[in-house]
C-alpha cells in the first residue's frame, strides 16, 4: 500500500461523512431557506433529513427502543432501561489492527447523568432550556479511551475486551442488556489485521469484523481530532513543543502523511474528500527491519533507546570529513550536515561487530525521518501546501523523529512551511473507525463538546457490578495494578551519552528534558481521554471568546511546576484518608485509595519530565487531574461526609445571622454581606493552612473569627465602586440587576453562612438569582444536586428565600404558577434557581459551560465569582460583557505574592463594571 499511487474521493453520499459535510459547507445539498424559515429552522430540517437519511441505512447496526423497560426500583437514582427487542449489539469499540500494533478506542458512558426529576424539569422550562442537540438519534454522554497492543500479543487485546466486556456495550450494561444472548455482534475494524484476524475474534469473542477502509478511517480520524480537540496538533523543533490551535474554517486542505510500516500521503481537502497523491516504502518497517539486522535488537522500542545514546558521526559521512572539517558556506551547508548516511562506512575497513549498535541505530533513525520530511515537503510544494500533519506508528511521540522530520521540512522550505504532529497519531485509524458506526453521529459535534481529561488507563473495574460477576476481584483489579506498574515503569530512566552530533544544518543533538525514553509502553500515560459531553457550550457572556484564557497561574516556570507539584503532593495522604473513610474504610476502598495514591504521583512524575505531555498545563488542569483521577479509582465524593456535617451545623445558626443581617441598615448591611462571603471562604479542603484551623473551635467560632480579620481595607479592594452600582448615590437609585449567576464554592458555611445571604440580599432588591454549582465533586465543593437540600433548609428560616425557591422550583411541593396566585406580594419574590456548571473541578473553564448555565446566563446582567478556584486559579483575568464581582480569600502565600504581592489570608473584592477599562 505505501507505494501505490492510487487516488480515492470518498463518495459525499456516505452517512459517515454527509451531516458533517452539509455543516462546513451550508450553501450545497439543500434548497434555500423557504419564506419565512429561520437560519435555525432551516438547520435543524436539514440535520433532521441527514440523520433520517442515516437511519434509514441498513448496513448499520442501529438501535430498536420498542419495549424498552426499566429495571429495577424506579426511585433509583439511575435505573436500568432494558432493550429487550435489540437485534443487533450497539458495540462501543473500534479496532485498528496493524502488523506492528493493535489500536483500539473504545466509549465508556458516564455513570452519573443528571436526574430527570421534576424540580430539573421545571427548572427547565422556566429558563427554556433547549432540548440539547435536537437530534434524532441519541449521543450519549461518556468518554473516548485509547489503548495499544502489541500484534504479536493479540490474545492480550481479547482478554481485555472480554474482561471489560466490550463488545456487550461496556460492563454497566453487559449484564442488563436484552442483547447479551444474541451473538450477532459486529465490531468496526480497519487495517489488514481486521482480514487476516477475523477468525481469532469470531472464536475469541464470538463477534464479527466489519471492515473499514484504511484510508477512509485515517482522514476522518484526522479531521474529526484537528476539529474537536484544543491542544490536538503541535510543533516540535528542537525540543521545544508548541501547540497550534487550528482555525477550523482555514483547515483545508492540508498535507496528511502517515508514517507506518510504509508511508502515504495524503492531500485532504475537506470531509470525505481526499486523494493519496504520493508514498514511499522506506517508513517504520524499513527502520524496524534494518535495525534488527544491523543490531541485533528484538523490539522497535529497543532500537529507538540505542538512538538516544548513540553518535551518527561515527557512521555518517558528513559535509565536514569531505572539506576538512569545514563548513560548505557557499550552498549554505554546515560540517555537520549529512553528507552521506553511514557513508564513513566505506572508507573504513572496520568489521559490523566493530561498531556501536548505538550509533548504527541514531544513523538508521536520522536517515529515514529525514527523508520522509524531504519527500513530504515536496509534496506539499506540489500541491501548495503550506500545513503538513505527521501521524502513524513510526512517530509515536518520539522527540529526535519529530526534531529531524521538523528540521528537515523547515530546512528545505526556508521557513515557509512547518511540520505538525498530532497526540493521538497513532489512533487515526481506529478512531475514523469508531466514527463509522451510525449511531454516534460525531460528525455533527463541535470542537467544546470533546473535553480532552487525564488518561488513568484501563479504569478499575471492581466493586459494584449489576449482574452475574464478570470474574474474580483480584482479576479486576489487576488492570488498574498493571496501568499503575506501568505508570511506575516508564519513570524508569534511560542512560544517556553526552551529546553528539546529529548531522543536520550544525545543531546538536535534539534536546529532550529529562532522560527517559518515552517508548509505547507509556500510552497509557500519554494521551488523554476525550470526554464528550453534548450539552456542553461556550459562555455567552465572556467579552471575548477568542482571548480567554481560564488559567492564571502559567505553569511553564519550572520554579512555579515545582512548587504546586509539592502542594499536591504534600496534601495526597490526608486526601486518600478522606476517599477511603467516605467509602466506609473497607479493604476494598483502602487498596483503591492505594492504586489512586500511586496513579496520581506518576502522573505527577510524569509531568515533572514534560509539562506538556497530556497538553497545555495550567494549574487549574493540575486540579482537575486529581479529580479524575479519584473518580477513575471509583470514588465518587471523598468529602461527602464532611459536607453533611458542615452544611448541618451552618444551618443551625443561618437563623441568628439572618437577624443580625435584617437590622442593619441597607449600606451597612451590604458590606456586612461581603465581609460573610469572605470570611466563610475560609472553609476550603482544599486548602492545607485552611485545614489547620478546622482543630481550633467549632465552624461559627471559626467563621467570627474570619468576620473580624475580613474588616476593610482590603488588599484587592473595588467595594466602593460595586456599592455605588448597588447602591447608586444621593438620591439616584439604579435600577436592580435583571439577573445574577452566583458562582458558588465550598459546602458549609462557605455556600450557608456566605452566598446564601447575598443571594436573599439580591432577591430582596428584585434580581433573580442562579446558583451556579458544579455537575460533579471536588474536594469539598457544593454541587449542583446537593444544593436544593440546603436552600430547603435554609428556606425553613426566611420567607424570602423560601418563596423565591418555591418561585424557582426549588421546593418540589410548593412549586407555584405566579398565574394562578392572587398575592401580588408572593409574586414580587424572583426566583431562586440552581444550574449546573458542567464539570467537577475546584475551577471553572468557561469554553465549555452546561446548556442549562449558558440559557442561564442570557438573561444575566451580574456574574459573582466566588472562591479561590474559580476568582483566582482561574478567571481572575476575564472579562465579561456585564458586571463581574470576584471574591475570594488568598489562603496560599505564593499566590498571594504572586497574584496581588499579598500575604496569606488577603481578600480579593474585585469588582469591574460593563464597558469599564478593566473589562
């Protein structure tokens, strides 16, 4: 295949490529909008017409809800829908099966989708929440995971897909499925081991190949990563890795070359529309092979560790041993060009034992990446291309191959074109073949509905399973024991050389920070899981999408990396304490608090080496990554019985703050009102010199505490201008607020005796108010299904909150129709509302907010920034389109010093107006 020189456009017609194709380019396969028919009207008829088109293929496996049932006790949070009428099994995996290696991506659902109840309904309908995506197919929610074998090792592959039962639809549903009897299962899969392996899984699995074409997969994998993922393709010259955030209406057409046992390439010049314009036999196959004869080595991982200590000069013939070791200045080549690979060879009458396996393996490396980036270059000058996409086997993340395919297209380009790479190179084809069943409709999704998170490997898969066990406990765990071995191992490091010459335009060996090699082994650790979340949106009220930048702290200083590193790594015992006692103690959760301790220091480790392995590093992903990682190991809310305690013994003196609150005068009372924010933000878990105090007296003894130490002036301090706009001056009175999303934070007294407060405040005044909290826990943040509980109690000791969440939907029994109520007084109360923010994260990224938060926020005028993590680690630099107040306690000294040249227990009230020069 990598010499042909066939060409091939995919058809238009295709249901894997048609939706896709219709939205980047609306003017083609549709009439014009008829009389009257809105822009979105028109578009929904026409992703409606393009997915019953899709539906009505029947080479597709496709999903038969009649009879559908659900199982179980219907006041489980999550009850079982059986299919039973389910002819066909939906798979959720793809293989991409190599002669080299098997690439298998796989789709696991989110287990905890939020709960349809009435009070969400209603809640629902009041903001008009729109049915998300409108499709008429369903996307699930869940995420995209990626794992590697060996070929020679396929039984490997098979029982990890037995044992996860892959091919019964994951084991969440393996066991409740109407399907499990049926073994009539088809499996996506593309590559020549999807010919020739056929029958290892029809007797292994009991499940049949549908194969894709290769070709085909690898341009729709490509496309759909260079349009869903942020910090997907990137550049790496020299050891510098920078990544390029792509224009998606100026991707094509572009240059894809894939690098594997041969190479193609391949001009894409839009969805389902591409043609190989070129190739050559001499790829990773060439390497592998030549390297094993001349070496001696067994496996491709061996021969590339030989390179990182190896010198070419000692085989290459370079421009400096034909001229005396002088540069050739006059066709700008320097000494320590290639002047010919293992040319020095011939002029020395040396034996093959007599040289290093080092050094054979460096020349072998450099000369074929070097032309691949020499043949690809031309190629892309052919056609006019100034973007070139290296992906495939061969490349692997590889620093020195990605240093000499980039200096070899910089160097015969002049600089005008540049060499890119891609983090899931090597799952281009197992992923385009994912894509190729029907039902997931990805080709419909935009780019913030793909949210790259932190890979953890196989994830654990013992505990609570519905159904017959799948196997033994310890079988279980020891997928989640070999990723954490295997996170252990690559850690292991390298022996290195001093450095030599590569023999390309005069710069020294390519840098690499750190000494290890990072071989295949490492997958696992180095790319992250894509989780798709189709409800998810950008925040409409950020003043200038294209600039956001959600991280404060820019962890590229080593000193800064260093230092959070310590933090978190300083607070992980007292943290696996809290997981394994909110799981009850049991050995169970002791032996997962273990393996989630080990994973989550590998990863730490692993960063320390390159900051840029999973992407682009921030502080809040740093967060981000524990959280995913605790939910990986299977523990749902490490804080969950602190929370209760905490938000019990606020509620039991709101009642007393609340009259201390309502004789105050109005001025008075607003300051009071900051002052509660601050100070009840103490309560933070996440904080160690927080955590240190929770020893020193009881929670309101803490909280009067705080109250005194949060008395003005304070170090960031706009209260003035904000009490004006509340306020107005003389005897101006501004007009209330429309709306206010209040960005909450921590349980306890932080949400009690803080935020609920100056929500009553703001309702009082006649401004709706949104509680904005997070879909998922961290640390010992309130979350969005938690709240209501706690505006219910709260609501039993103040009638303004208690009508304004009865006007909210907050107090399912009360709900009221202010059309049916007489009392115009009732009426006057706005609602009190919660939303979900969409992620579960100390912090808040405001590229991708839940739908519900972005039809929220339409109608919003004030946005509240409550918290360290989301006014500080993150958004403390936003600006956005209305006014923005953004409170919080610095209860870290390095940040205080670097962010306001405070100290700790600073308070930050920084307030900017709409049209303001700040904003």
């Amino acid at each position: 295949m990598a010499d042909s020189t066939t060409t091939h456009s995919s058809s238009l017609s295709t249901a894997s490529s048609s939706s896709a194709f219709i939205q980047e380019n609306p003017s083609l396969s549709r009439p014009p909008a008829s009389q009257g028919q809105s822009q979105e009207e028109e578009r929904e008829s026409v992703m409606v017409s393009t997915a019953a088109s899709m539906h009505r293929s029947g080479s597709r496996p496709q999903l038969d809800l009649s009879g559908a049932a659900i199982q179980g006790n219907f006041e489980e949070r999550n009850p079982i829908i059986l299919l039973p009428n389910q002819s066909d099994d939906i798979s959720c995996m793809a293989l991409d099966i190599g002669g080299s290696l098997i690439k298998l991506v796989y789709f696991s659902r989110h287990e905890d989708n939020p709960h349809k109840d009435k009070r969400k309904k209603y809640m629902k309908q009041r903001l008009e929440v729109p049915n998300g995506g409108r499709r008429s197919y369903p996307i699930l929610g869940g995420r995209l995971h990626f794992v590697k074998f060996e070929t020679r090792k396929l039984n490997e592959c098979v029982d990890f897909i037995k044992c996860k039962q892959l091919h019964r639809g994951g084991e969440e549903n393996a066991w409740n499925s109407g399907a499990l009897q049926n073994e009539n299962v088809v499996i996506k899969a593309t590559g020549g081991g999807a010919y020739k392996f056929t029958d290892v899984f029809k007797e292994g699995l009991g499940v049949t190949l549908d194969k894709e074409d290769e070709m085909d997969c690898l341009v729709a994998g490509a496309n759909f990563l260079l349009k869903a993922i942020r910090h997907e393709a990137f550049t790496h010259m020299e050891g510098h890795k920078e990544f390029v955030q792509i224009d998606h209406n100026d991707l094509f057409p572009y240059l894809l070359v894939n690098v594997g046992s041969g190479v193609s390439m391949i001009k894409v010049d839009g969805y389902g529309k591409f043609q190989r314009v070129s190739g050559t036999n001499v790829g990773g196959g060439t390497f592998w092979g030549l390297g094993r004869l001349l070496t001696k080595c067994k496996s491709f991982d061996e021969i590339l560790e030989l390179s990182q200590r190896g010198d070419n000069s000692a085989v290459d013939m370079l421009v400096g041993d034909i001229y005396g070791g002088m540069d050739y200045s006059k066709i700008g080549l320097s000494a320590s060009t290639i002047a010919s690979s293992f040319g020095k060879v011939i002029s020395e009458s040396k034996d093959l034992s007599e040289y290093r396996p080092e050094d054979i393996s460096l020349s072998l490396l450099r000369m074929i990446s070097y032309n691949i980036g020499q043949i690809s270059y031309l190629n892309a000058l052919r056609y006019g291309l100034n973007r070139i996409f290296f992906g495939g086997f061969f490349i692997r993340g590889h620093a020195y191959t990605m240093d000499t395919i980039s200096f070899a297209v910089h160097f015969w380009s002049k600089g005008e074109a540049q060499a890119m790479f891609l983090r899931h190179e090597g799952f281009l084809g197992a992923l385009g073949a994912f894509m190729s069943y029907d039902k997931h409709g990805l080709e419909d999704l935009m780019a913030h509905q793909f949210v790259e998170r932190f890979p953890m490997g196989a994830p654990y898969v013992g505990g609570k399973i519905h159904g017959p066990p799948l196997g033994d406990l310890n079988e279980k765990i020891s997928w989640m024991e070999k990723f954490v071995q295997r996170g252990t191992e690559i850690l292991a490091p390298v022996p290195m050389a001093p450095p030599g010459t590569t023999g390309l335009g005069g710069f020294e060996r390519p840098y690499s920070r750190g000494d290890t090699l990072r071989s295949d082994a490492s997958a696992a650790l180095n790319i992250g899981v894509l989780h798709l979340v189709p409800s998810l949106e950008v925040f409409p009220l950020l003043k200038d999408p294209k600039k956001y930048e959600p991280n404060t702290i820019d962890l590229a200083d080593r000193s800064e990396l260093e230092y959070w590193f310590t933090v978190l790594l300083e607070h992980l015992p007292d943290l696996v304490d809290k997981a394994v006692a909110s799981e009850g103690g049991t050995d169970d959760a002791k032996r997962r608090g273990d393996a989630f301790a080990r994973a989550f220091s590998a990863h730490l480790a692993r960063l320390m080496e390159e900051p840029a392995a999973y992407g682009k590093l921030g502080l809040a992903n740093l967060l981000e990554l524990r959280e995913e990682c605790l939910r990986e190991f299977q523990f749902s809310d490490a804080y969950i019985t602190i929370k209760q305690r905490e938000n019990e013994a606020s509620l039991a003196v709101l009642h007393d703050l609340l009259m201390e609150l309502d004789s105050m005068d109005e001025e008075t009372r607003l300051l009071a009102l900051i002052e509660g924010v601050l100070a009840a933000n103490i309560f933070d878990w996440g904080s160690r010199a927080c955590v240190d105090l929770y020893h020193k007296g009881t929670i309101i003894d803490i909280y009067r505490m705080s109250r005194k130490k949060m008395q003005r002036p304070w170090r960031v301090d706009d209260f003035d201008t904000f009490r004006e706009r509340m306020l107005g001056s003389g005897d101006q009175k501004p007009l209330p607020h429309r709306r206010a999303l209040l960005f909450v934070d921590n349980s306890g007294a932080d949400v009690v005796l803080g935020m609920l407060p100056l929500a009553r405040e703001l309702l009082r005044r006649g401004t709706e108010v949104v509680l904005v909290a997070n879909s998922l826990p961290a640390l010992n943040d309130v979350t969005a299904n938690e709240l209501p509980d706690i505006v219910a109690e709260a609501a039993k000791h103040c009638d303004i909150l208690r009508k304004a969440a009865e006007a909210g939907g907050l107090l399912v029994d009360a709900m009221v129709d202010c059309r049916d109520v007489s009392d115009d007084k009732f009426c006057s109360i706005p609602p009190l509302m919660v939303v979900e923010n969409g992620c579960g994260s100390p912090c808040i990224d405001f590229r991708q907010v839940s739908s519900e938060l972005a039809t929220a926020a339409k109608d919003a005028d004030l946005i509240i920034l409550e918290g360290m993590g989301r006014a500080l680690h993150t958004n403390f630099n936003a600006h956005f389109k209305f006014d923005a107040l953004k409170l919080a306690m610095v209860k870290n000294q390095r940040l205080a010093e670097k962010l306001i040249n405070g100290n700790i227990y600073d308070s930050v009230c920084r307030y900017e107006a709409a049209g303001s020069k700040r904003s």
